[in-house]
C-alpha cells in the first residue's frame, strides 16, 4: 500500500501552486505538444542543420508512436480530476508520460548531436521542468513521470548505440523506406485501438514523409538571415499545418480509405516542410 501511495500520490503539488506556477508550468508543458514539436524540430531543420534535425525528427517519430502504442495497450486512468490544471489531455491515457519520454528522446538527443556543454545543461533542465509539469498540472503522477523518463532513456541508449555501431549504413535509402513502410503496416495492424483511440495515420505519414523528402539544403547566410528565414519558414510550416490538418477533418472518409488519405496528406506535409520549401529558398538564391 505505501508503494501505491509513493507512486500514485499527488495531494502534494496543492500545495506548491501559485498563480505565477500555474502560468509558468502551463507553458512549460506546451513543449511537450505535438504542436510545439513539429514547429521546433522544423526550424531546427532550417536554421541549423537538415541532416541533425531529420535524426532529431526520426527520433521524436519513434518515441511518440511506442508512446501512443503503450497508453493506448495499458489504459492505465489518470489521476483524478480535482487535480488537472491542464485541459488539452483529451482522452489519452496516463501510463507512461509521453511529455517525459518525449523530453529525454528529444532533448538528450539534441544534447549528443551538438555536444555543447552549456547546451547540454539546458537540455537536462528541460527535461526536469517539463517532466516536473505533468505532475505539476495534476495530470500525471510520479509512476507516470517516472516510467516515461525510463523509457525514454531506453530509446535514447539504444539510439545512440545504433549511432555507434553505425546501423544506418548497413541498408540503402529504398531499403530503409521499406523497412518503414514494413514497421508502419505492423504497427497499424498490431495497434491496441478501441473507442477514439486509433493510430494516427497523419502523424505515420509525416514520419516517412520526412525520411523519403529530406533535403540537404542549408542557408549559407548570416546568422541574422538565417533567423528570419527560419522563423518565415516555420511561420509557413504552421500555416501549412492548420491548413492539412482542416482537410484532412473535411476528408473524413470511414474505414480504410480515410486512413489512406490521412496517411498521404501527412506525406504532403513532409514534403512542403523538408522539400519545397528549402528548395524555394534556393532558387530564390538563399541557400
């Protein structure tokens, strides 16, 4: 019993809230959305690097579908509602967090891509501030946070053992596309779903869409250029996701013909993000 109440107990964050805390972890938390997610790694892609933010991106592809694979199988409740502060949960499960897995797949990622020591730091304290949210906002507890966290770090080890012993290398492009396509079709087949919980067709689309369109334009400009055409470019990206998004709600075929559909709009996101608009750039001699 005191095991059950060490994990599950959250009476304990009434006590830390406070106006200011409850804004602050509020906006912490958005970094966990998959909103935030796309808009970063998309003007990562711009501004820093397409190559480390195409991994960056692969990573947070496989960390959010085993997470939505996991909630979805084990539909483990969360914790009651006197204690959420944070409405856009929907009717997603608990167990594990996916703020927290996502923080560690991402963040530590972006830690070993750059190894930059200061960098690495406010990496590590992303990962603390938004895994501290969850339980902050009432809607996770410690079991939650902290299984997520261990998950996340399993991905992130494997992950970067792969890196070492060099595995990309050992199949061609057309392979891996197929081995995506391969693990999407398993994935779809396997999923967990019941009642509002489905995989989502949209979000596997966009992962290959990225692998397959990834380009290696980088803008060669000054920092202060390349600022402002990576937030344009994002700002683009946002507009181009509103818009996809809405259609793909227009859409709205049943059975498998609507998960086609969504599947290939998710690729028609990818490819304007990592494709046309970097080539846009380029012939307008910015790249």
């Amino acid at each position: 019993m005191e095991t059950i109440s060490f994990w599950n107990e959250l009476s304990w964050v009434l006590d830390l809230r406070t106006p200011f805390f409850n804004i602050f972890f509020d906006l912490v938390s958005l970094a966990g959305y998959p909103t935030f997610l796309i808009l970063f790694i998309s003007f990562g892609y711009f501004y820093w690097s397409p190559e480390r933010f195409t991994r960056i991106a692969m990573m947070l592809f496989i960390s959010g579908l085993i997470n939505g694979f996991l909630k979805d199988y084990f539909q483990d409740p969360r914790p009651a509602m006197e204690f959420m502060l944070d409405p856009r949960i929907g009717e997603s499960y608990g167990w594990p967090s996916g703020h927290a897995q996502i923080a560690v797949t991402l963040w530590g990622l972006i830690a070993i891509e750059f190894k930059n020591k200061w960098l690495s730091y406010f990496c590590v304290l992303m990962i603390a501030l938004i895994s501290f949210s969850r339980m902050y906002l009432g809607v996770h507890d410690l079991g939650d946070v902290f299984s997520g966290l261990l998950i996340g770090f399993l991905i992130l080890g494997l992950w970067y053992l792969a890196s070492i012993y060099k595995i990309y290398d050992f199949l061609n492009k057309e392979l891996w596309i197929l081995a995506i396509l391969t693990f999407h079709l398993i994935y779809y087949l396997s999923y967990p779903s019941h009642l509002n919980h489905e995989p989502s067709s949209w979000f596997l689309g966009v992962m290959l869409g990225w692998f397959v369109f990834a380009s290696n334009v980088i803008i060669e400009k000054s920092k202060l250029i390349k600022l402002l055409i990576a937030s344009l470019s994002t700002s683009l990206v946002f507009i181009t996701m509103i818009l996809i998004n809405n259609l793909n709600s227009a859409i709205a075929y049943d059975g498998l013909l609507g998960q086609l559909s969504s599947y290939a709009l998710g690729l028609g996101f990818s490819l304007i993000v990592t494709w046309i608009i970097p080539k846009v750039w380029q012939k307008l001699n910015f790249a």
